[in-house]
C-alpha cells in the first residue's frame, strides 16, 4: 500500500476512554509505519491528557464539532479518496462524509476505491475465529464500497492479533524503573520484599479482597492508584473499614497518566490490577502477573468472556479465582498470590503472544491481500 495515501478512522467515545484508547495506538502505530491518519472524534477531551504531544503524521477531526466537520469535508472534497477508512466498534463513519465519497465515485469511476473495515472489540470467544474477515454488504454506498470487513482483534492466530507497537517495547527495553519513579515523586522503599501494585478499575471493583492481600503482607507494599472511578470507592473504605489496620502497606494516588507514563507504570509494578481492553492489552506486554476486570456488561455476560479468556490461556485455578472474584463472581477464600508461579505463567503467555504477528502488521496484510483480491486499485 502507497504510505503517501491516508486513512480515515472513526472513534465515538462512549465511557471511560477505552474506545479512544485503543483508536490511538492504532493510529500512532500506523504513523510510525509511514502512513498518514485522519482520526475523527467526537470527544477529543480525553487526548489532551492520553496524548498531550500529539504525534507526527495523526491529523485529529473534531467530529462532535459542526463547524469543524463542515470545513474538513471541503477539504475532503478537494482530495483523493483514502486508502482505508476504518470504523472502530460499530460506531459508523460520519453519514455526510460518506455521501461526499460516493459523489466523487460515481463523478469518477476511476477514482480508487477505499478498503472498509469494521474494528470490532477484543474477545477470546469462539465467534471471533469464525467472524474475522467476514463481509457486510454496504447497500447505502454501493459505488463507495460494495462491503465492509470485520476485523476481529484476538489472541490466537486465526484472530486479527493484539495491538503492540514495536517500537514503543524496543523504548521500554531500555526503561529504567527509578528513574521513571523519581519523575514521579513515587519513594521506593529499601525492602527487598517491596512490592509495587498499580490499580485502575470500575466502581463495583472489589477491593477489599486486594487490600486484604496488601494489608496482612509481612513485607512493605506500595499500591499506585491511577485516576478512575474506582479510586473514589477505594478511598471510601480505606477510610472506613482500613484506616487503622493498614499494616505495611503505603497508598498513593495518581494523576491522570498519558498512554506513554501509564505503560511506565505496568513495567514498574510487580502486580497489575487493570480493567477494559486497553490497558488489559497493554498488561500483557509488562512482564508482570495482572488481574483484569472486564467491562461490566447486563446479565453478567462478561463471565462468557472472563471464562474463554482463562480457557485459551489454561490458567491455574489459584489465579481464576482472583479474575472472577473482580468480575462479580466471588470465589472466596482467596489465596494471596504467588508472584513468582503468577510470573512465571503470565511470561509464557506473552512469550506466545509476541510469537504472532501484531494487529497491525496484520491489518495491513489483510487489507492489501483484500484490495488484490477483489480488484480495487491502490491508492
């Protein structure tokens, strides 16, 4: 595909900036490839703290800005057609944008023809096999493009892959914990049983199995806890059920982190608590064990995603009943973790992972094999 052309990618932000989180490492990715990405957004709020400088070769649209909308589809309206226009989670490309495109097509039937994906959420279920690469037809926008393409990102090779940026875990190789801590004003305690836990989670999160772990530790712990919903229920109980039996352990709470001083803090912690796909994802790359509490959803369904997750990866039970008492399943008495057996599993889960193609590199496998095979013309 010809780096000069650019993408077009859709991102509505529905709630707690997962949606734009991973909208942006897919667009940060593709830019440190070479190519050039128009990200439209609705709520571009989130980004001056996810992303404060911006990044080389990622022009932002606001999307929920009428004003804005109206004078870039001028612009769009002077331009080539993009290569690929991406629609992340359904959220359906801008409909005013989408008519200029089918206008330029059927004024030129030479003009190249851009590839549709669909960027569906991460999931280790079954279905996700079956669906990845499965077409829609787009009976709106026939002469635009006569289908879409389900992207599935995933954990096995017949899946779309995880995003993980090369060049970002080439930087981290090189990551040095105190000094990253220092810039922080985070203290590092001498103790060599210390431990550092990072948190980030939903409200309904239960905590009180954590600070229980933290709390009876005969050994010192430090737990980070990042800006979210969950860091007011955790001050809360702190203050009413911990507050004189804190034991060992010191807490400390967090500004809001961009992306880059948020994977700083996975690689520095010997235990992560995170929730969503984003940092979940991320998780996977920092070398340490992690507890991930999926996205509440109604009648509990997130345990169908909870139970494939742990089915695709065998893992052991003592480390299951630590992902299903965060998901809303208790399974009570917990026993406090083995961080060096929890290590251990987790390194030969992602030693597996990093042997399979990123989302990346496969998505633009898929889309030039898909542009070849159905004879569209590259941009």
């Amino acid at each position: 595909m010809n780096k000069r052309s650019y993408w077009d990618i859709f991102c509505k932000v529905i709630d707690n900036y997962g949606d734009i989180g991973v909208c942006w490492r897919l667009c940060t990715d593709l830019a440190s490839r070479g190519y050039s990405i128009r990200l439209w957004v609705d709520d571009i709020s989130a980004l001056k703290w996810m992303a404060p400088e911006g990044c080389e070769g990622v022009e932002l649209i606001d999307w929920g800005q009428p004003a804005s909308s109206e004078s870039i589809l001028q612009l769009i309206s002077q331009q080539a057609m993009p290569s690929v226009i991406v629609e992340t989670f359904g959220c359906e490309p801008e409909p005013r944008y989408l008519d200029l495109l089918q206008a330029k097509c059927q004024a030129n039937q030479e003009v190249s023809s851009p590839v549709w994906i669909n960027l569906e959420y991460l999931s280790a279920e079954k279905y996700v096999e079956k669906c990845h690469g499965l077409t829609s037809p787009t009976q709106q926008y026939p002469l635009l493009s006569q289908k879409k393409y389900f992207y599935y990102p995933g954990y096995t090779d017949l899946t779309g892959g995880l995003l993980r940026n090369p060049q970002e875990l080439q930087q981290l190789k090189n990551f040095n914990q105190q000094v990253w801590l220092n810039s922080q004003n985070i203290p590092t305690p001498a103790h060599p049983e210390h431990i550092f836990v990072s948190v980030f989670c939903y409200q309904n999160a239960p905590l009180d199995s954590l600070l229980d772990y933290l709390t009876e530790r005969p050994y010192p712990s430090t737990l980070l806890v990042t800006e979210c919903v969950g860091a007011v229920t955790l001050q809360n109980l702190v203050e009413n059920h911990y507050s004189k039996s804190m034991g060992l352990l010191n807490i400390q709470y967090l500004p809001r982190m961009s992306q880059k001083d948020y994977s700083c803090l996975l690689h520095c912690c010997d235990l992560n608590v995170v929730r969503g796909e984003d940092s979940a994802t991320q998780a996977l790359w920092a070398k340490a064990p992690f507890i991930w509490q999926l996205y509440p959803q109604e009648d509990a369904y997130q345990l169908e995603k909870l139970n494939a997750f742990l089915t695709i990866f065998n893992i052991p039970t003592t480390i299951a009943k630590w992902f299903y008492d965060w998901n809303g399943a208790s399974q009570k008495p917990l026993e406090p973790p083995n961080l060096l057996e929890w290590r251990q599993h987790f390194n030969k889960m992602r030693y597996g992972l990093l042997l399979q193609n990123d989302l990346t590199s496969q998505l633009l496998q898929f889309i030039d094999t898909t542009s070849q095979a159905k004879g569209f013309k590259k941009a």
